[in-house]
C-alpha cells in the first residue's frame, strides 16, 4: 500500500508522537509498504528523518508560529493526495491536519486519525483550540474513515464526539524490542558517577508542566527523610519549565540528590532505564506514554498515577499505580526501593508483558487491519 504519514513537525525533541510516527514507519516499511512524511520545517531534523529511508519526508517551509501555516503543503496534498492508498494524520490540534483532511474528502481518499491523547482541551491556548474544535475540528472527527485511540480512556473521549463506535480502534502504542534487548548495565552509572549502592529513581520524558515533575520532586524530598542514599535523574528536553523545577530542588535544598542530564536518545536513553531502580512517570495527564513500557520492556519497575492511559496495564504487575498526591508517591518509592524482591517481581513481569502486548510485530499487524479496512471502503 502507498500511505501518507502527516505530522506538523519531525525531531524526536518533540517527544513520543514523533518517536512513535518514527517506528510505525520502519515497520510499515518491513511490511513492504510504500511510506512518506508531508511535515514542516519546524524544528525539522534531517538526520532522524535519515533513518527512516527509504521512506520519503518531505518538510515544508511554513509561518505564523504554533500554526505552522504551510501554503507549499496544502498545494502538495491536493496535487498528489490521489498517489495515496490512505492518508494517516497524528495529533488533532493542527493546521496540516484542515488541509489534509480538506484534499482527503475532496478527492475521496480515506483518512485516519491519531490524536495521541492530544484531543482533551487543556494546558494552554484553550480560545484558539475551541476556535479550531468548531470551525474544523468536529468535521475532521466526523470525516475520519477511522479514529486509532491508544487506549480504553482515548477511545472514550473520542465517543463523546458523537463519533459511531465502530469507526474508533483502539491499537495501544508498543515497544521496538530490538532496539534494548543487548544494552549491557552499568554504562549509565558509569557515565554519571553514580555508585552501585546508590539507588536512581528515574523520570524520563519532556520536562513540562503536565508530567508532575514539581510532585515528584516533593515527594523525593520526603523520601530522603527514610532513605538517604538515592539518586532522583531527572532525563528529557526542557520546555521552558526547567528553571522552574531547579528553583523548586534549591528551596528544599536537595540538589546534590537531583541530576539532570538534557535527553538522552537510542543507546543512553535506554542504558538510563537499565541502570534505574524505578521509573516514576507522575503525569497528572497522560493517554498511553511509551517511555512506561520502554522501562518495562529493560526490567524496570515503575510508579505512574492512575490518570494515565496505562495504569490499567501496571498495576500490581509491572509496579504501583498512586493518585496524584505526593504522599503517596513518596510512600510508594520508598515501599519498591526498600523491597528488592519485589522491584525483581515486577520488573520480570514487566518485561514479559511487553513481549506478550506491545511488541511492534504484533501491534504492527492490527494498523496494517485498519489501512486495508479503510482502504478497501
């Protein structure tokens, strides 16, 4: 099949969506599939895209900002849509997501859309979204030949759109096993000074406001009070939230207890994972994040509140699901990082759930179902 990937930008600094637009692209091209990437020049990295040959990314010049405005694309979509067996859109707030979906029904060529958790209204820029949502937003939804939700809690916010359940699939992001299965333990420790009788409690992902990462420092703070000798590495590119977060480590004087290392990418992200003794993703939004399972497929157990599209999956087998509240964080770090057994339990378990439900062979397979699905209507 001949598929349009289209994505509003193309850097793995620009987190999971990208990364996992990245590896459903290689594994498409495994299939023998014919792949290309219409995306902007915003923040455009041309050798990630490198690695995604033979597949084709085209980046087009585009302005205004957070609009990422492209003319050049929007005449590419209407001249070529046709070439394109389907056409799969990620994220939902964007202008490239109007002018596909526009070229897609004036050409009769089926869509799918992947909002990657990206459809509650929240955080920020909330007129311009509702703004959106009304003027193109609900026809995009409702014009979609398929909607791809990355869990159970994805799918229900999909429905409230009055969306027809049998155009929602619910296909749960996965894991490239290939990629971590010979890192060998030990080079993150080394790199960074950290002995082997320090415990390291790892946060892995963007450090902005909706990761929690102000919670899990509190929560680090009381820890320290029981177990002194821990490490808290904070991992992930900053999103103007940095300065804030070390304002907040130096007021309760834990720096020399916090190490940031920027992020970290392929090897060194998951030689970080390896070398951890607990991943704490403390999100208080979070649809279905893949860095949980990347912890969980190197053996790591891991901490996640429960309003997170996962949580269903980690709890009580792979580690322990907390409401967002510090206390409770605190208290659950310190019940795995004092219980030996029991962080080797759930990282064993963890490791093989992966392997049984977020390997990309198989997850592979079920895109593939809803591509001929669509295709074939």
């Amino acid at each position: 099949m001949k598929i349009l990937q289209v994505i509003q930008y193309f850097s793995p600094k620009r987190g999971g969506t990208v990364n996992y637009v990245y590896n459903l692209v290689k594994q498409l091209l495994k299939k023998d599939h014919e792949v290309t990437i219409f995306t902007t020049d915003d923040a455009y990295d041309a050798d990630y895209a490198d690695l995604v040959a033979p597949a084709k990314v085209i980046a087009f010049p585009s302005k205004l900002g957070f609009l990422r405005y492209s003319p050049a694309m929007k005449r590419a979509l209407e001249r070529e849509i046709l070439n394109y067996d389907v056409v799969h859109m990620n994220n939902y707030w964007s202008y490239q997501n109007i002018i596909a979906s526009n070229a897609a029904v004036k050409n009769n060529v089926p869509y799918i859309l992947s909002p990657h958790g990206s459809l509650p209204i929240m955080m920020k820029g909330y007129g311009r979204k509702y703004l959106f949502e009304a003027m193109f937003g609900k026809k995009i939804i409702k014009n979609a030949s398929q909607i791809i939700a990355v869990s159970n809690m994805e799918s229900d916010q999909v429905k409230q759109h009055n969306i027809d359940p049998n155009k929602v699939t619910v296909i749960p992001n996965a894991v490239d096993l290939d990629s971590i299965k010979f890192h060998e333990k030990g080079q993150f420790r080394r790199k960074n000074n950290i002995s082997e009788g320090e415990k390291i409690i790892l946060f892995l992902g963007r450090i902005h406001p909706i990761k929690g990462i102000d919670l899990l420092i509190r929560a680090f703070h009381d820890l320290l009070k029981h177990v002194s000798n821990v490490k808290l590495v904070i991992v992930g590119p900053d999103e103007e939230y940095l300065d804030q977060i070390k304002e907040q480590i130096n007021a309760l004087n834990i720096k020399e207890h916090v190490i940031f290392t920027g992020p970290l990418y392929d090897e060194d992200k998951f030689s970080a994972l390896r070398d951890s003794d607990i991943y704490v993703l403390p999100s208080w939004y979070e649809i279905f994040a893949i860095s949980v399972l990347e912890a969980c497929a190197c053996g790591t157990p891991v901490i996640v509140t429960k309003n997170q599209g996962v949580a269903s999956y980690i709890k009580g087998r792979a580690g322990e699901v907390i409401p967002f509240d510090h206390e409770e964080l605190s208290k659950a770090m310190e019940k795995l990082l004092t219980n030996e057994e029991l962080r080797k339990k759930y990282g064993c378990n963890g490791e093989e759930m992966v392997k049984e439900l977020f390997a990309w062979e198989k997850i592979i397979e079920r895109y593939e179902q809803v591509y001929r699905k669509v295709a074939k209507k």
